[in-house]
C-alpha cells in the first residue's frame, strides 16, 4: 500500500452538550483512515483490535474497499467510548467497558515498530496517532529507514502538558510532519495568538498542518504558509473526528506533492465530507473521490483569484 493509517480504534457513543445522544459510531482512527480514503484506496489502516472489530467495521471497511491486512485482534474488546461535549466544543470520553478494562487493555493497544515493519515496504508516508510512551517511538529510524515518512499527530496531553514537552519534541524532531490544533498551539508555545504561533512553526521548519477549528486550516512548510476556510459540503451532523479526519488528508495530499494552499483546501474538504453524519463518510465511490478533487481544485483557483 502507498499510506497506512496507523493508531487505535474506537467506538462511539456521542452525547451532545444539550444531553441528545447518538449510538454506536465508528470512531478513534477510522476517521483518520477516512481523510486518506476521500482521496484514494491505497491505504492499509494498521490497529490493534478485538474479536468483535468486523461486528462493528466490517461493513465499512469492505463497502470501502479496505483491506484488513493492518489489523491485530488482541484485545478483549475493540475500544467503545462514551464521547460528552461541553456547551465550548470541549469533550471527555470513558470506556463502557469499565476503567479496569482500559488498564489491562492499555499496552495491547499500542502501535509497535514490527506491526508497521511488516506492511510499510514500499509505502510513500503513514499517519500515527500515538502517545509519546508507545513503543513504536523507540525503532522509529527503522520505519523511516525504509523511505516510508512519518506524520504524528500527538495526543493533546503531548502538547499542553510541561512535564512531556521535551519528549514531545524529540519525537517532532523524528518525523517528517507533524500537526497541531489553536488550543494546543497556545499551551505548545506559550503564545495566545495564531500569528504568533505561525512564527514558531516557521522558525522551526519542519512541515505543519495546523488546524484552527471551525475557521479552517493552515499548512506551514518551505518557510511559508497558506491558509484555507472550512469548506461545507452539507449540512453539518457531527464534527467528532474532523481532526483525525483533515490531519490524515493532509499527509496524503502533502506526500502526494501539492502546495500549501492545495494541502489545506484538500484536508478541509475531507473533514466536510466527515460533518456530514454520526461517524466516517459511509461509502467514497470514485464519483464522490472525483468531486473531492474537483471541489480542490476549483476551491484552490477562486482563492488563488483573490
């Protein structure tokens, strides 16, 4: 496969600020194997799962076209969370499976070196969603070693949390592209401002998919950046997962050879297509991989106009 989507997978049950609530969601790295897939299906997603992962994702997977070549089944259960959002966007989520299942479960979870070793020979870049005490960080050089590079999107506590800043870095400084949201930046860098934050990124370097919610998105690489409004494909259902979603995307399209501002516009417009209902987009057909490009394209010219 040219990209793998490497991280753990969760489903979801969502309850909303105003106390609605939706069941049983595919979520946690599908989302970010569902920005890749808006583009292409040359992508194996790599996650450490139970018995029951088809129960939940065997549809989509097959509808979808993706292999299940990726895939550990050692865990007791595949990951189920209930997901509360806060009035501010904010969410906290818990296993309903209990807390003394995601303690015996944790490790199992991990992404390890071997798991993306054996699939990664020939691949062009993969996205990991990891915590910075995952194995796989000890043989990263191993996974690079083999031409396939590395986007990382760091969990939050990786970004705001002083005690693990250092180690955070080591790791950026170990991939190829990494990302970050607003709130995270600020806590990141100790700024409040995204001008500020877009100076720190340059100054650093190394290519940056930033993400600033609602507004849009940024894609800092080659001493510059572009920036691109959020793009609505329809009417807004569910943003859970839109993160993974853009971020993802935006690997695909950077490692594929756009620009900045093309990069930005393509992960938009993947997360458009993840608004649109309770978990991943339900079934890209080349039409609707075909309009996702086109919309780019079209998208990119009228901005470039202004």
């Amino acid at each position: 496969m040219k990209y793998i989507v490497a991280g753990m997978t969760i489903t979801n049950d969502v309850v909303f600020a105003d106390g609605t609530k939706s069941d049983c969601h595919l979520g946690g790295a599908i989302f970010s194997l569902e920005g890749v897939r808006t583009y292409t299906d040359d992508v194996l997603y790599v996650s450490n799962v139970g018995d029951d992962f088809e129960e939940y994702y065997g549809e989509w997977m097959a509808r979808n076209n993706m292999k299940l070549d990726g895939m550990s089944k050692v865990l007791e259960h595949t990951h189920y969370n209930i997901v509360k959002y806060h009035p501010d966007g904010t969410y906290y989520e818990y296993s309903i499976y209990g807390p003394e299942f995601e303690a015996r479960n944790r490790e199992a979870t991990w992404i390890n070196a071997d798991q993306v070793l054996a699939v990664c020979q020939g691949a062009k870049a993969m996205y990991i969603d990891s915590h910075e005490k995952e194995p796989f960080w000890q043989r990263v050089d191993e996974v690079r070693a083999t031409g396939c590079q590395i986007l990382w999107e760091p969990p939050t506590k990786c970004l705001v949390d002083p005690e693990v800043r250092e180690k955070t870095w080591k790791i950026i400084d170990k991939v190829d592209m990494y990302t970050m949201n607003r709130p995270e930046s600020f806590a990141f860098f100790g700024v409040d401002s995204e001008e500020a934050v877009l100076e720190k990124l340059l100054e650093y370097g190394k290519p940056c998919f930033y993400r600033v919610g609602s507004k849009g998105s940024y894609m800092v690489s080659g001493g510059k950046y572009a920036f691109a409004p959020s793009i609505d494909i329809g009417e807004f259902v569910d943003q859970t997962g839109c993160g993974n979603c853009s971020t993802a995307a935006a690997m695909y399209a950077y490692f594929e050879g756009y620009d900045n501002l093309m990069v930005a516009v393509m992960a938009n417009i993947a997360a458009g297509y993840n608004l649109l209902q309770y978990g991943p987009y339900p079934h890209f057909t080349p039409e609707v991989t075909a309009d996702a490009l086109a919309l780019a394209e079209k998208t990119c010219a009228e901005l470039r106009a202004k």
